[in-house]
C-alpha cells in the first residue's frame, strides 16, 4: 500500500481519506483555526490516531500556520501528548517528592526490571506502556500509581507487579 504525507491533501482522483482527518479539520475549522486552540487541536488529534506521529503535527502546524518547532514544542511539553504508539495498557508511577520519599523510586526500578523497558517506553509485544509523572496530585495516598487511568494510592513493588502480570497473563 502506497504511503502519502499525511500533512498534503489528498487528490481527488478517487482516492480516500482517512476520516480521522475529517476529525482533526472539523476541530480546527469549529475554533476558526486559531493558533490559541492548538492544545484543543492536539488532543483530538490523538484521541483520533492514538498519538502524535511527526507527519500530523506537520498538518497542523501547515493548518493553522504555525511554526513545527512550536507545535511540537506544545506536544512535547504537556506529559498527556504522547509521540509514540501506546501499549494496550498505562501505568504512570508518580515521583513526586512525597511519592518519591515513600518509594515510588523503588516501584518504578521493580517495573523497569520486571517489563525489561525504560521509562516512556512500550514493552515489544505493545501490552504495557510504562511512564511517569513529575507529580499526580495525589500526595494523601503517596506512592501513587495510574493503572488504565486509575490512580491506585499507597503502592509498593509487589502490588504493581501483581498487577502488571496481570495484564501480562490477559494476552
């Protein structure tokens, strides 16, 4: 199947286009493409391919005549945009100060062992993105864990390996 930069617009000779497309032009389009809604942009734009692949942060920045430095600065800054596919499954280990102090250091070196994978990395059979987060807000129930996007307080190694094998057996 023949390949075609995303950030060009199709030809009309009978071609077809990916609807997802339609998405993220529908979205510009309703914010009258403007450069302030480009977070708004961003997240539809990965809520309709999953994440933020270089040829479609390039349609975006053409789309609202933007720099690509900036939109891919937006992107990377913002820990919610992810530029590479995801596992089947999250986890987020906080490392916080309060986290980090009650071990969340611990939690995440357990997972990095376990999954054979760094930080910000997806394990080779895509079931299992491990990431982390500067801080979740959820210091009260410090070392907290985001698994699937539930926050699971008070964590030690055991239990999120426990949990981990889990998905792991779900293949």
């Amino acid at each position: 199947m023949e390949t075609k930069p995303l950030n060009q617009k199709p030809k009309k000779s009978g071609q077809t286009v990916d609807k997802r497309f339609k998405i993220i032009d529908v979205t510009m389009k309703r914010n009258h493409y403007r450069q302030d809604a480009l977070i708004e942009i961003l997240h539809k734009a990965q809520e309709a391919f999953g994440y933020l692949e270089p040829d479609i942060l390039e349609y975006v920045a053409h789309a609202l005549k933007l720099p690509l430095s900036r939109v891919y600065g937006v992107a990377t800054f913002y820990h919610l945009f992810s530029l590479k596919p995801s596992g089947k499954h999250t986890c987020v280990v906080c490392l916080g100060t309060a986290c980090y102090v009650k071990g969340s250091d611990k939690v995440l070196a357990a997972l990095q062992q376990e999954l054979g994978i760094k930080s910000g990395e997806t394990t080779s059979d895509k079931q299992v993105s491990l990431l982390s987060a500067r801080c979740l807000g959820a210091c009260g129930i410090a070392p907290a864990v985001v698994f699937d996007g539930e926050v699971a307080g008070k964590q030690m190694p055991d239990n999120v390996l426990e949990r981990i094998k889990t998905w792991q057996k779900e293949e």
